[in-house]
C-alpha cells in the first residue's frame, strides 16, 4: 500500500512540474510574440511607452529557467539544473533592470521642468 501511495504522490508530483514546464513554454512564445508584434506595429518602438510593456514582460521571463530546472527527476543533476537556471536568472534579471534603469533615466531626461 506505501508503495502504490508513493507512486500517487510521486505522479502527481511529476504532474505539477510538467505544468510548470507548459507554463513557461507557453509565457516564452507569449513573450516572443509580443515583442515582435509590438517593434514591427508600433513605430518608433524604442520612443514609446510600449517598451515599458516588454521590459516588464522580459523581468517575468527570466523566471523561466527555474521551471525546467524542476523539471529533472535526478536529485543531483537537478541541483545542478537549478544552479544553472539562477545564474541565467542572474544574468538576465541584471540586464532587464539595468535596461529599466536607463528607460526611467531616458523619460526622466526628456521631461521638460
């Protein structure tokens, strides 16, 4: 009986992380259709707020790496996958803000006093 109850929870465990998976599979191809719509329809993209939208929208992809870094069933190499995973956070999250900054400095700049 333990045994069908760990397989139960061990599925359902696997059911989660597969969500997780199709989740930020689909916010990837959201975000990349975004940004495509929004630099081809908008003119001048990198002068309207519209470039607010997509900074915000590539903050919440950096998560991403986190999903398919649970998505490995082996211990160890998922420690590895997650490691991995919060360096390309890292990197990405500093870029976006970084990006952030410079956007808020640019309309500060172009505000007239």
């Amino acid at each position: 009986m333990t045994q069908e109850n760990n397989t139960t929870t061990n599925d359902q465990r696997h059911r989660g992380v597969d969500i997780l998976i199709v989740i930020a599979l689909g916010y990837w191809v959201f975000s990349s259709i975004l940004n495509k719509l929004l630099t081809t329809f908008i003119d001048d993209f990198y002068s309207s707020p519209a470039r607010f939208i997509i900074a915000i929208v590539w903050i919440f992809f950096a998560f991403t790496p986190f999903a398919f870094a649970f998505g490995i069933k082996n211990k160890t190499t998922r420690i590895v996958g997650l490691i991995l995973a919060f360096i390309i956070f890292a990197f990405s999250m500093y870029q976006q803000v970084e990006y952030l900054i410079y956007l808020v400095k640019d309309v500060s700049d172009t505000m007239d006093y």
